[in-house]
C-alpha cells in the first residue's frame, strides 16, 4: 500500500506538469514519512553524494561543447559538407537530416541538441524545397532520437555514474545500434518520401566537394578526436568532455571565428542551466532511488516478474514494454538514475551481457523522446517548423514503429552492440 501510495504521488505530480526534481522528492519524503524504519538522513546523504561523481561531470562538459558548435558556426559547415556529400541523390536534404544528426550526435551528446542544430538549419531549407512541414519535422525528430545512442551519450554517462557499468564500453556500443538506426530511419523516409518534391539541384562536382570538405576538416575532425580517443582508450569520458570542449573553442573562436565573446557568454549560461536542471534532477532521483532500495523495491519487481515468466525472450519483451510506457511521460534523466540500476540485476539474471542490456535501454527510452504526451522532440520540431503538434505526431507514427523493430532487432541480436566492443576490449 505504501509503494502504491507513493507511485500514485509521483504520476499525479508529474501528469501535472510539477517540476521533475520536486515530484521525485516529494515523494521520496512522503515515503520515507510512511515508513518509519526509514531514516531521512539517508535519504538526504544519497542526494548529495549522487553527484558527487567525476563521471557525471562529463554531462555538463559535452553539453557546453555542443553549444560551442551549434553558436560558432561548425554545425552550419558540417551539414554543408554532408549536403555535397549527398548531392547525387534524389531527396538530398533527406539523408542530410538524417545522417546529420548521427554526425552531430557524435558530437553533442544530446537529442534535444541535436534537434535544435539540424532542425533550425534544415527545417526551413526544406521547406524552401517543397517538402511538406509535417515530413521535414517528423525526420528531424526521429533522427535526432540518434542523439542519445551514439557516443557522446549524456544518458549513458549517468548510467556510469548510478552503477558499475563502463561508459567507455557503452560508448563504444553505442555505434552499430546507430549505424542501425540512421539506415532504417532514411529507408524509411525514402518509402514515405512527397510525390511532388522539385529539390534544387547542386552543382555536385569534384571541386565543390573538396571546397567543402576543406572548409568543414575542422569540424569533420572533431568526432573523428574524440572516437579515437574512446576507441584507444587515451580519454575517459570526462576527459574526452574536457578535451570536446577545448577544440570546440579553438575550432569556433580561431579557425571559423563566429563565436565572440557574447555568443561565448550564452553558450556558458545554457550549459550552466542545463547542469543545474539535470543536477537536481540527478540529486532527487539518486534519492528516490535509495528509498526504493531501502524497502527493497527492486528484489520485489523481480520477484514479480520472475513469478509471470522465467522465459528470457518475454523478459526482454517486459523490459521493452514498461521503458515505453514510463518515456511517454518521464524525462530520459530521472528514468536513467531511477530505473537502470534497478532492471540492471533483472537483465544479469537472464544472461543479458551488461553492455548489451545498456544499449536496449537506450535505444528504447529514446523512443519515448517521441511519444506523446511527454516527448520532448515532438516540441522541439512542431516550433522549429510552426506546425500544430498533433499534425506532426501523426507523421512520426512510422517512424515511432520503425525504431521498435530496431530495439527488437538489439535485442535479440546482441552482436549488433557486442561485436565492436569485443573487438576492441578483448
């Protein structure tokens, strides 16, 4: 009755539009009120120590270089160059958008991020080229869900700073899952492409291409940088932030020379209002979380779920179901600190490898950056483009189905995630 209690707390608070951190705190207190074997002094110790993580300082630092790139001019070069690189094809903007936002994933650490960059640059150009609102924002949406699951990934940092798990690892798993991903997505953006689409031709020639590669080798390099140093293990995640950081001021302020000092200034107030948001976020849901440790919520779920089915396959399948469900109406960050850690045990149980089981985390929550009534990149394009919401929900529906068949596909295909990290960790 108490967890019931408290659960039903928490979804009200958050179907209210109550801030997240207050919602999860709120009912963190009114469970550790109902429960008087529950010490608040616990509670209390595990909101502070649960950003007290080097790791976690990573979030911030890729966070401040994605919006070093988005104001100093590198995103603009890069999906010039990734428009040449296309010029042969019909749908060109398309796969730019597409393929963009992997690129820009690999970069950013952060869908939303990603959304803003590509969406504001690539939305209104291709609606200078006839295509229809809905389509440009719908793909813009779908690809930039890539945004979590490439490396950088700001949720697969926090997943490193709640448990055991390697980020570096997961980083590097990252990559076929993405791979995956951006391919579905353009197939599927091809099969749903308008009927009356007069793109303009570019003047795809050797000349303007290398131009264009030139003038882009700076930014082209910068994930080049930072996957080498993952892939060799030069960098850990948090120095592989710091060093993001550095080349994306030495890139923006002395090669392209668009970011000045107030561009700088912004840049740094953003990052630090996302690091304070995601901050308390992290505080209040590491305390949520050891409450639900304390009543030992997490041998309770998996009693339960063992007790519906020892079957691996339909696990898996509960898993998938119950991430979709919360992602309809949670953030990525409080569903990362609140829930990995707990299905992790449940995911062992059933020999699921462990940087497998964070890439089938991954891949699902971000779908629910998708779904309404929570998604976040369902607001994020209907503004950038000045459609109606639910317009631009419809149009996502294939895509929402496409990305499922790839969670299932990661799921049941491990070595799409393992394979690469195998290879370069044994």
């Amino acid at each position: 009755m108490e967890l019931l209690i408290v659960f039903l707390v928490l979804f009200t608070l958050l179907l209210i539009k109550v801030p997240i951190f207050i919602s999860l705190m709120a009912a963190t207190l009114l469970g550790a009120f109902l429960n008087d074997k529950i010490h608040l002094i616990e509670i209390v110790r595990s909101s502070i120590t649960g950003i007290d993580s080097l790791v976690l300082f990573a979030a911030p630092l890729f966070v401040l270089s994605g919006k070093l790139i988005l104001h100093g001019g590198i995103s603009e070069r890069l999906i010039l160059w990734i428009n040449y690189i296309f010029g042969f094809a019909k749908l060109r903007l398309t796969f730019v958008n597409v393929f963009g936002s992997m690129f820009f994933g690999g970069i950013s650490g952060s869908a939303t991020a990603d959304s803003a960059a590509i969406g504001s640059v690539l939305i209104p150009e291709m609606e200078k080229q006839n295509y229809p609102k809905n389509y440009s924002a719908a793909i813009t949406a779908a690809s930039s869900s890539i945004g979590i699951i490439v490396p950088p990934s700001v949720p697969m940092i926090l997943a490193g700073s709640v448990t055991s798990v390697s980020v570096m690892k997961l980083f590097v798993g990252g990559y076929g899952p993405g791979v995956l991903i951006a391919l579905s997505l353009a197939i599927t953006a091809y099969l749903l492409r308008p009927l009356k689409i007069k793109e303009e031709k570019i003047d795809y020639t050797f000349r303007n291409i290398f131009n264009s590669t030139y003038t882009a080798l700076p930014a082209i390099i910068f994930p080049l940088i930072i996957m080498v140093g993952i892939l060799s293990g030069i960098f850990t995640a948090t120095e592989a932030a710091a060093v993001a950081v550095f080349y994306a001021s030495l890139v923006a302020f002395l090669i392209y020379r668009n970011l000045n000092s107030k561009m700088l200034m912004k840049s740094l107030i953003e990052s630090a209002q996302f690091t304070t948001i995601v901050f308390l976020i992290v505080s209040s849901a590491q305390a949520f979380a050891r409450y639900l440790t304390l009543i030992k919520f997490p041998q309770q779920l998996s009693e339960y779920i063992f007790s519906i089915t020892d079957d691996p396959i339909l696990i898996k399948l509960i898993i998938i179901l119950l991430l979709l469900f919360l992602g309809t109406f949670m953030e990525t960050v409080p569903i990362v600190i609140v829930l990995y850690p707990i299905i992790e045990p449940i995911a062992i149980a059933i020999n699921m490898d462990p940087i497998h089981y964070g890439l089938v985390f991954m891949t699902t929550i971000a779908i629910g950056m998708l779904t309404p009534p929570y998604g976040i990149l369902i607001f994020v394009n209907s503004k950038i483009a000045k459609i109606n919401s639910k317009k631009l929900i419809k149009s996502l529906l294939p895509y929402i189905c496409v990305l499922i068949i790839d969670v299932l596909l990661i799921t049941f295909i491990p070595e799409i995630v393992l394979v690469p990290v195998n290879y370069f960790y044994n």
